[in-house]
C-alpha cells in the first residue's frame, strides 16, 4: 500500500475510481458528495486530508455542468483541508470540443475549463486521451497526459487478426491512427470527410486500400455515433470484409445507439472512461475495457516520481 496518499471520487464514475484503488491495494476515500433541493452541490470530506497527497477521480460526462461542478467544490474543499497536493484525475474531460476559435465570437472552452480547475485549487490534472493535445498548454500547472492506447492495443492483438487495416475516419485523427498501424505492423486507412455543421459529417473518399480487409475504425471519442456509422457504411461499400470500431470515450449521446445497431459495425470497443448511462439500454455491440490498472499505475508512478511515459513506449 502507498503512503500518504487518499483517492476521493465525485459521483461520476465511482467504478472507476474503486479499480483505481484496488489496483493499487487501497481504499476509496470518505466523502459525502449529494445535492441541495436546489441543485447546488454539497460535499463533506470525512476524513482528514491533512499533509496528504489527494487526487480526486471525476469525468465531467454527462450531466456535464453537474459533474463539472462537483469537480470544482471538491478540489476547493481539499485545498482548504491542508491537503498537500490535490490532483485532478479527469478520465474524460467534458468541453475538450471547444478547443480553438473556429468562427467569429465563440469561446475556447477548453481553456475555460483549465482556468476553473486550477482556480478551484487543483495543483495536478491526469487526462486520459485528451480531443487535442494542446489543451495541456491550457494550463499553468503539470498535466499527465494518459493514452489508453495498451488497453486498446492489447485487445485488437488478441482479438482481430486477419488482415487487418487501421482507420482514421477523418483528417484529425490520422497521427493516432498512424501510431496504432505502426504498433500493430499493419497498413493506414483515411476517410475524407466534411462536417457541414455539428454533429453532422459527410463522408467523402477513402484512402488507403482497405478492399478484403479487417477495418478498425479508430477515434478518441464517439458522441451521437454519425460520424463512426458512416465511414464505416462507405468502408462496407468499399470491400472491407468486416468493420470494427474502437474509441476511447464513449460519450453515445442521442441516436448514437440505435446507429450503431444499425450499422456494418460488429463490434464496438470502447474504455470505461464514461460510465454506461444507468437504466438506458446499450447496444449488444459494445465491449467496454478498463483503464482502472492503467491509472492506478499511472498515479503510483507519480505519487513515487517515476515516469509516467514509459507506460506507452
């Protein structure tokens, strides 16, 4: 068990919060995180935080704006309780979309987020497989950019083997698709597309040869599914043998569900990141993986001053 250290969770993803602690032989901290009949969040740590190393386990997913908040009130609770360090452990971070200004007059959200955080006393944010890596930039304290590309890479091996290509369904995710091609010694597929307005996108063309070939569509995260459904609808018309899909924030906001059921795709992997809506049905297409053994590695690693990149050589 590692010394003067405690993990605390909001209520977002208790799940994952507990595979971190027992990854690393220790218990979830004590904390009382409800809400007010009015909707303001309310949160008593109940144990003493004094002279110790926290790190608090949040995704801000949906509801988004709640999560985010109960985020924010704990970091500034254990920051008044003399804790020494207090990490921000955010599977998926929430706004990450917003990264730049795309049109006149729109926000950098991302960067909003940042601010906020380290405002709210967060002197460490751990990310897992941020929208884009300059988000880090966005902040004026150490971030650990954590890839869940081993859990993701490590099922691909063991599970599709025959001919397979990776896919890049758009231009942005080209640099993470090249990467999992090279890992898996395989060739690189990339649709073109164009999105006309958010959560809208159009295939375009593919390139690559992907005809008789195992497809593996790769994306950081899926929302609504459109854009996931459709490049693999054009890999199906193309030739590809089978089409498979792996991302690492499932995010299955909308339709995404029922396109996904309707789609050439056969199975669907994704990480625990988010967790599954509770009481909503999900598609028998989905394999959800753990990255609880990977961030409870993560954060031994630097509550002991050890490299954290290493993990992803």
């Amino acid at each position: 068990m590692i010394e003067r250290i405690k993990i605390f969770a909001g209520n977002s993803n208790k799940p994952l919060a507990e595979e971190i602690c027992t990854h690393l032989g220790m218990e979830l901290g004590k904390s009382d995180v409800r809400s007010f009949s009015d909707g303001e969040v309310y949160v008593d740590i109940q144990e003493s935080v004094r002279g110790v190393e926290v790190y608090v386990v949040q995704s801000t997913c949906t509801p988004t704006n709640d999560n985010l908040m109960e985020l924010l009130i704990m970091l500034d609770a254990f920051k008044r309780a003399s804790a020494v360090s207090v990490t921000a452990v955010i599977p998926y971070y929430g706004y990450a979309r917003q990264d730049r200004k795309v049109a006149p007059r729109t926000p950098i959200s991302a960067k909003l987020v940042a601010d906020l955080i380290t405002a709210a006393g967060a002197t460490r944010v751990v990310c897992v497989d941020l929208h884009a890596g300059q988000i880090q930039g966005f902040f004026n304290i150490p971030v650990d950019h954590i890839y869940a590309t081993p859990v993701l890479l490590d099922y691909i091996k063991k599970n599709y083997t025959d001919d397979v290509v990776v896919v890049s369904p758009d231009a942005g995710g080209v640099e993470r698709a090249r990467a999992f091609a090279k890992r898996l010694g395989t060739n690189l597929a990339i649709i073109d597309k164009r999105r006309p307005r958010p959560n809208v996108s159009e295939v375009m063309n593919i390139i690559g040869d992907i005809e008789g070939k195992t497809a593996v569509l790769l994306d950081d995260m899926i929302d609504t599914a459109g854009t996931i459904t459709q490049a693999a609808e054009a890999l199906a018309k193309k030739g590809a043998k089978q089409v498979y899909a792996c991302a690492t924030h499932a995010v299955l906001s909308g339709p995404a569900m029922d396109r996904i059921d309707k789609s050439p795709i056969k199975e669907l992997v994704v990480t625990n990141t988010i967790p599954s809506m509770k009481g909503a049905p999900e598609s028998a297409k989905i394999k959800r993986l753990s990255v609880g053994p990977l961030l409870g590695e993560a954060l031994k690693r630097i509550h002991c001053g050890e490299s954290v990149s290493s993990l992803f050589v």
